[in-house]
C-alpha cells in the first residue's frame, strides 16, 4: 500500500482545521503552528504539506494577526481521497509505476500473476477515501459507524434499509 506519511499527516491536519476552523459557528484561521502542536507534527512539513493543499484549492490562507488557514469548502464537501491526491500520494496498492500501467512490474515487462487484485484493491480504497468527508472523520462517522448512522437515520424515516 502506498499511503505514507504524507497522506496520512494531510489528513489529519486537514481534520483538525475541520475541527478547529470553526468558533461558536463562526469560521476562523487557525495557524500551523496550532495544527503542528496538537498533532505532533513539524511545523516545516506542515508548511510544505499547505503549500499543496493550498495550490490544490482545498484550503486558503489568511494573513495578518490571527491568519492562518481555513477550509476553502465545508468539512461535509471535503473528501479524504482529494486531500490524500492533493500532497501528490497516488492511491495505489501495485508494484507498478503507474495505475492501469500496461508495462507490469515483472522483470519481462509482464505484469505479475497478482497484479488486477492490486490494482482492484486500489480502486476500492480510493472509492472508500472519495465516501469520506472531513466531518465523517471529524465526527467519528467512518466506516461501520458511518453505515450504521445511515441506517439509524433511514429507520428514523420509514424507509427500508
């Protein structure tokens, strides 16, 4: 699997601006410095981490006294897999350069007996991290949780599961 630290600490830092952009409803800046301390994460690998997020569009920065950065959207139209690509982390689980790549990873140039599971599996962790937004992290909403959320919420309607 291909998700290093990169994606990994985007995402959190990502949630935690989530978390923390917003003041008795009212959004505000929150500076890396805040992220890198409640994280546990270099301030200077932040900053290079927002310069991306930031060039990708999914935060802005404010400067001055109190800047910072805040969500360039809302936490529930942010998803996980645009955050992961943003910091350049292709999600992918083969061997192989590229996804769909016909040159495979075996020494002939063929692709291994196991590369379509892979390559499936890949597909399906995007599908996943595209499922995900910043407020289904935030809100402790992902995976089982989040299905069984949805079926509470469809029981609470009337409507069949």
């Amino acid at each position: 699997m291909r998700l290093s630290t990169k994606g990994r600490y985007a995402v959190m830092a990502m949630a935690d601006l989530a978390k923390n952009g917003q003041a008795e409803g009212v959004v505000r800046a929150v500076s890396l410095a805040e992220i890198a301390t409640r994280q546990e994460i270099s301030l200077s690998y932040l900053e290079q981490l927002f310069a991306r997020l930031r060039k990708s569009g999914l935060v802005q920065s404010v400067r001055g006294p109190g800047g910072g950065y805040r969500l360039a959207k809302g936490a529930n139209e942010t998803v996980v897999a645009e955050i992961v690509l943003a910091v350049d982390e292709p999600i992918r689980a083969t061997r192989c350069i590229g996804q769909s790549s016909p040159k495979g990873c075996m020494m002939a140039g063929e692709r291994c007996i196991t590369h379509n599971l892979w390559e499936d599996l890949g597909d399906e962790i995007h599908r996943y991290l595209a499922g995900v937004s910043l407020e289904d992290v935030v809100m402790n909403r992902t995976g089982a949780r989040r299905r069984a959320t949805e079926s509470e919420a469809r029981a609470d309607m009337g409507v069949a599961a």
